[in-house]
C-alpha cells in the first residue's frame, strides 16, 4: 500500500504571492493618483494659455482705468508708463554699490 504525504505549505510560498499583489495594486493606485493629478496640471495650463491669450489679444481699457473711482485703473496706468519710461531707474546695476565698513581700531 503506498500512503500519501499530504504538506501544506510553507507561509513564505503564500506570502510572497500575496505581498506581490498587493504591491501592484499600490502602484496601481499611485499611477491612477499620478495621471488624475497631471490632467488637472494640462487643464490649469491650457486655462492660463486661453487667458494669456486673451490678454494679448484684448487691447487695455484705457478711458475705463482713468475714470476708474477706486484708484486702482489710475495705479494701473502710473505703473504701466513709468516702466516704460524710467526701465534704468529700477534696473540693479544703476545702484550705487555698498561700500564696507570699517571700524577704527583705537
């Protein structure tokens, strides 16, 4: 008569698949969070690109900015002349440098 040995097996045979698995579903769920998170990134670029877009192309309302009652259209336009005007004034290299300072010793 021959007997069969029946063994069970060891838990690294069974851990191993199971650790497997479960770390291709980790990954799956950080490629899935990756490619929602990079659409979100290509619309917000493609939503500057149409404003950046429609700025260039829609000419300022200088009258509106003028008679604007707030202040703001008139800052707008003081800003907007003065670097057009004055570019060397703010530029670094037109500052003065800094001189060291040195202590006199007594």
């Amino acid at each position: 008569m021959i007997s069969t040995v029946t063994r069970h097996p060891s838990r690294h045979h069974v851990l191993v698949p199971i650790a497997i698995i479960l770390m291709a579903v980790a990954i799956g769920v950080s490629a899935g969070f990756e490619a929602f998170s990079y659409a979100d990134e290509l619309n917000d670029l493609n939503g500057l690109k149409a404003t950046l877009n429609q700025l260039m192309t829609t000419p300022p309302d200088l009258v509106a900015m003028a008679a604007d009652s707030t202040g703001q259209g008139m800052f707008k336009l003081q800003n907007t002349f003065l670097a057009q005007t004055l570019t060397g004034v703010c530029r670094a290299a037109h500052r003065p440098r800094l001189r060291p300072r040195y202590r006199a010793t007594a």
